[in-house]
C-alpha cells in the first residue's frame, strides 16, 4: 500500500470572489460556499468566519476539526464512511492537504443524545489556553452551524457534520490538478529484519452501549469508516489513517489530530531506521462487562503477535471505565511478551485511588503527557487556572454549566479550561513534580 | 460492592464485591424478558446479603452463578 501525501501549505486565507489556492494563499468564495451548504433544509444557520494565530478569540462550542484533504489518484475517498462517505479501503494513490488550517465545525449540536456527554471543548487562539494547544498555530475556518431542534440527534449530527466536509472538500479540490510544493511517500517497504517489530495501538472510545445507538452508522463520535460503535479490535494500515479512517470527534481528539497523529508519522518516518513499524490496531473503548473488556485486550495482544510485534506503544483518548481496556492491553501484550508502553496524561494522585486505576506492575514503561486545564466549569478551581477574557467569541456566546446544566455562563469571560488530554502526543506541555 | 467492573472495586480495596451483569445495568439484564430480569437481578441480590453475613479478611469476589436460584415466595392469604 502506498500513498503519496502532496501537501499545499496555507499562509493565508482570505474571502473572496472565487475558491482557489495560490501560492500559500487560500482564497475562499464564502456566499458561493455557504450558498451550497444551504441547500440542506435540515440547517437552521450557516457561518463562515476565520480565527487566526495570536487573535484574542474563543471558538465555541468545538465538535470537530478537520483537515481539507481530497483523494486525487487512488481508490475511495478521504474520511471515508462518515455522514455517508464511500467505505471504500483508502490508503493508497495520492492525496492532496492544505496544511496549516483547519475547519472547524463550532455547533451546540450534542454528539448522542443518551445524555452525560455534553460539549465541553472551545479552543483560544492565544494566550495560556491557546499555547497548549496545537490547533491555536492554524488558520481556523470555523463554520458556525447549528441544525433544526425538531429533527432527531442523530440527523442533527448528520446535518451539520456533512455540512463541515463539504466545506472541506471543496477547499481541498482547489489543490487537484495542481502539483504539490511538497510531497511525502508513505509505504511500509520490506526492511531489516533485525529491527524491533512495532505496532501502535490507539484506544478508541465507542459511546454505543451508553447512547444505545448500536446499530446505526454514524452519531458524532470517533468513527472507523464512519462506525462509531463498539467492534472487536480494527487491524489498520498507517496510510488509512492518513487518509482519514479515523474520523473525530471525541472530546479533545478531533479529525484533525488523527490525521495529523505524530505519534504514528514519527513510526511511519522511522520504519527502516531503527524501527519496523508493523502497523496499527485500533481497540475499540467503553464495553461494558469485564468479560468483554478483557476479550477485547486478549484479541488485540493475540493480533498484534500475529503482526509479529516485539513492542507496542498504547494510546488513549477518553478515561472513566474505558480505562480498563486500555491497561489490560497492556497488560495482555506484556503477558504474551510484547513490551507495551503506554502513553497517558496523570490524574492528580487525590482519593487514594491508584492513577493507574488498577495496580498495573506489567506497566513499567509509561510516557506521561500531563494534563492541561482540570476539568469542567463548577468544579474547584485554583485561582490560577481561570483563562483571562477574550475580546471575541466565534460560535455562541454563552454556554450551560453546572450539574444539570442550570447556570449560564458568558463564553468571552474567564473561563476554566476543559480538561486536554494530549494522548497523540502533540507535546506541548510538561509536568515539574515538586 | 455490586459491580460489573468488578476486578476495580477488588483492586482498590473494597471488601466484598458482588459481580453484577453490565456497567448500564448493573442488577439485572432488561434483555432476558421481565421474568428473568427480575429472577436474574434477585440473585445477585441474595448473593449480595448472603455476602454481607460471610466473614472476609482481604477483598473478596461474590458470583451470583454460585447462588442456588431463588424460589419465588407464594404469599397466601389466608
């Protein structure tokens, strides 16, 4: 499988007469764009604006973020399966991104409606929230973009997030036809065969058994091939992450962050260097009986020994119970002699209650990421940890906090960061033990 | 404790666990149809008082499956 990734990077963009890229330049017909998006009478509201680096804005509510990409040579299409996208294996052939932007679908739409799970994540542009995050560094196109009550949540999501990807893709088909001012080949070739077999497993949470949505393809959560419900673990060629297999979002890890995984370009660039990097499974998160959890760890240690992996390096993107899999992964592949890392944020060590959740002696090699902000609106908060005010708000300008979601809270004033859990390793923050 | 989870409550510490059928519904399973829910869920909580009376002196594991079922008692009026 090989895939050539173009890459057509974005100084700027601006709104203009027609959609094109140039030279660095992306320019976007926002009355012709948003004109399309229109169209889908299920929309009750449609806006383009951008959010640029260093700009004193907010952006909220953040469902997702992707990055404008367009397969153009190859079979499939890029984000496969979600909202309705061809499920065709992507990976291969060539593929065209606009680097250093993203479009950021900004709705108060809830991604199931099983409760519990309530938007949380805004972005800053600048200042201390922004300077944890990578996304702050992009030129943000924010659709602001809300879908009609009546309809259920499930059609809501459908609504506003294809209304994301069209905007997506016809940024991204400015770049067809053009040649890429850099390219990178991805291909796993045969190499040394002294070098150490990595595999990387990605935790991936599945809301299905709480939002009973079980059977239906798409509600907006973490998607393989549009799937967002609990499967036994995926066996994935690099190259479909790149192309967008994964698809955001959950909390933090948006569709951006997946494509732009650094954990699995810094593998895929050091295959045939120091490592043999094996390939990707990605185990599927929240199953709710022991047994299943732990069938789940056991299928993925026994796959990845297939694979013939000598390491592992194990990631996650939600907590709660759906941290047991993710230990017992490890603990799994450790058993069947596979040397697991796991790559974790920490939880303040209150309670008594081990970080780990469980005593975990297999995991004797962890890379901790820390953890920005601590946690939600209402919860106790340090005097520091309040972000200043911003002058702008892109998205809504207030937002329901609290328990049951009484109290209404300004967006533009001090706000307590959400909680960032920096699981793929964008690695721009450390932990000082003192 | 009466947990779906349970190796959890067992790790850190709790002194009689009870294993319970599913994280969303921890004392019964809605699937099994209401006379079997119900039979099912009142194991669990016989087992969870028959733990209750037993004499621990580390955390212990109490499975349901080793309860004799339950009959269900007839009220006479009489």
């Amino acid at each position: 499988m090989r895939l050539e990734l173009g890459t057509f990077p974005v100084r700027d963009v601006v709104f203009g007469s027609r959609t094109r890229w140039q030279d660095g330049v992306l320019e976007i017909n926002r009355d012709a764009l948003l004109e399309e998006v229109r169209k889908d009478p299920r929309l009750t509201k449609a806006a383009l604006e951008l959010a640029r680096p260093g700009e004193s804005t907010r952006i909220w509510p953040v469902r997702d973020a992707i990055e404008p990409r367009v397969k153009v040579e190859g079979p499939g299409v890029v984000y496969p399966g979600i909202a309705g996208r061809a499920i065709d294996t992507v990976g291969q052939g060539r593929t065209h991104r606009l680097a250093g932007i993203s479009v950021v679908e900004v709705s108060e739409v809830l991604p199931h409606d099983a409760g519990g799970d309530f938007n949380s994540i805004f972005w800053d542009m600048s200042g201390p929230w922004g300077d944890v995050l990578p996304v702050s560094k992009l030129i943000n196109i924010c659709l602001v973009v809300e879908a009609d009550p009546a309809l259920t949540v499930l059609d809501q999501n459908d609504a506003v997030h294809r209304a994301t990807l069209l905007i997506c893709d016809r940024l991204a088909e400015t770049t067809r036809g053009l040649k890429p001012p850099e390219t990178e080949v991805f291909e796993l070739k045969p190499v040394d065969p002294a070098l150490p077999k990595v595999v990387y497993i990605p935790c991936l949470h599945s809301a299905s058994a709480m939002s009973g949505n079980s059977s239906s393809g798409f509600f907006c959560t973490t998607a393989t091939y549009g799937l967002s419900q609990l499967t036994s673990p995926w066996v994935l060629h690099p190259n479909e992450i790149i192309d967008g297999a994964i698809t955001g979002p959950y909390r933090i890890a948006s569709s951006w962050h997946i494509a732009n995984n650094p954990i699995l370009l810094e593998l895929y660039r050091r295959h045939g260097v120091d490592v043999n990097f094996v390939g990707v499974i990605a185990v599927r998160t929240e199953w709710t009986t022991m047994a299943e959890k732990e069938l789940m760890c056991l299928q993925t240690a026994k796959t990845a020994q297939m694979l013939g992996a000598q390491g592992a390096i194990v990631a996650w993107d939600a907590g709660g119970n759906e941290f047991l899999e993710v230990i017992h992964t490890v603990r799994a592949c450790e058993r069947v002699g596979i040397k697991a890392i796991l790559l974790t944020s920490e939880d303040d060590p209150t309670g008594g209650a081990p970080t780990l959740l469980e005593p975990l002696p297999e995991a004797d090699s962890v890379v901790s990421v820390f953890i920005g902000g601590s946690g939600y609106p209402g919860a106790a908060q340090g005097a520091g940890n309040v972000l200043p005010r911003v002058q702008r708000v892109i998205g809504s300008p207030t937002r329901l906090v609290g328990p049951v979601r009484e109290e209404v809270m300004e967006v533009a004033g001090p706000m307590p960061p959400p909680r960032y859990n920096d699981t793929y390793g964008f690695g721009r923050l450390s932990g000082i033990e003192y | 404790m009466i947990s779906a989870i349970y190796e959890l409550p067992m790790t850190t510490g709790a002194n009689r666990v009870v294993k319970g059928a599913r994280i969303e519904h921890v004392c019964g399973d809605p699937s099994l149809g209401e006379q079997k829910d119900f039979e099912y869920g009142l194991r669990i909580t016989r087992m969870a008082l028959k733990a209750l009376e037993t004499a621990v002196d580390k955390p212990t594991l109490f499975d349901p499956a080793d309860m004799p079922p339950a009959v269900r008692e007839v009220v006479h009026a009489s």
